[in-house]
C-alpha cells in the first residue's frame, strides 16, 4: 500500500530508494511507477555547472529543493488518490 504521508516527509533520496524497493517486490500500480520514474528522471536532469565541471553538492541541493517543490505543487495529493484507488 502506498503511503503518502510518509512520502511527503522523504528527501528526494529516499524517495529514489523507496522507489526502488517498490519495484524489487513487484507490488505497487502502474500508475505509481509512471510517477516515479518520470519524477526521478526530471530532477536526475538538473545539475549545477561551474566552469564546464558539475558540482555535486550543489546538484544535489538543487534536485533536492526542486524535490520540495514538487511535493508542495501537489505530487503528494497525487499519491493520495492513487493510494484510495488501489485500497
């Protein structure tokens, strides 16, 4: 079952490990891992270049912030629905 709770309270991280474990037991709708992968890769996209050469913390503080604002747009509520759909 999904829980959008706790996916609200994840860092861009863990929401890519929870995503993962999902996928490993094989138990989570199609609409859940649209979300998620299209999720993942729009954030993966964003990288911080200073000079031509990537910078990994800041990258990282980016897709984390872009991560945030994801869940305050409404991918959250979006979780929401899918969980009351599939219970």
């Amino acid at each position: 079952m999904i829980n959008s709770s706790r996916i609200s309270s994840m860092s861009f991280k863990e929401f890519c490990d929870y995503c993962g474990e999902r996928t490993c037991d094989g138990q989570w709708p199609l609409e859940f891992a649209l979300v998620c992968i299209t999720t993942i890769d729009e954030i993966n996209k964003i990288k911080y270049k200073k000079f031509g050469f990537v910078m990994r913390k800041k990258t990282d503080e980016l897709r984390e912030k872009t991560w945030q604002i994801r869940l305050e747009e409404g991918l959250g509520a979006y979780f929401d629905f899918v969980s009351l759909y599939y219970e």
